[in-house]
C-alpha cells in the first residue's frame, strides 16, 4: 500500500471519529451515563435505524436527535 493512501485513510478515519466522540460526550452528559454506555446507545440506535454512525452523531452534535429516543427502559 502506497504512504499517501495510507496516510489519507488514517487522516479519514480520524476525522470521521471525532464528531462520534462528540457526540458521545453529549449523549453521555444528557442521558447521566458514562461515556460507554453512551458510545453503546448511540451505536444500538444507529444499527436499529440502519443508519450509518457518523450520521447519528451529526445529528446529536446539532441537536436534532431526539435524546430521549437512545435511554435504554428503566428496569424494575
């Protein structure tokens, strides 16, 4: 593989896993989760709407998710 291509798909997956980062933090200081559980909510909700992560975090950090829709059911 050649340096460039793999210094350009290096510099793609880190951009791509910021705003999931992001987008984590958020989910995890709106829900009161840590940030593993907020990363597994937001990962079960785009795999449930076949959507792709990326996507899914966009729409937290612009606050157009509906946060409720990721907390999982109380337990009794």
């Amino acid at each position: 593989m050649p340096a460039q291509s793999a210094s350009d798909q290096l510099a793609a997956a880190l951009l791509s896993r910021i705003p999931i980062e992001q987008a984590k933090a958020v989910l995890a200081y709106r829900l009161g989760v840590d940030t593993a559980e907020a990363f597994t909510l937001m990962r079960s909700h785009a795999r449930s709407q076949r959507r792709r992560l990326t996507e899914v975090a966009s729409d937290i950090i612009q606050g157009s998710a509906d946060i409720g829709s990721f907390a999982r059911p109380e337990r009794s």
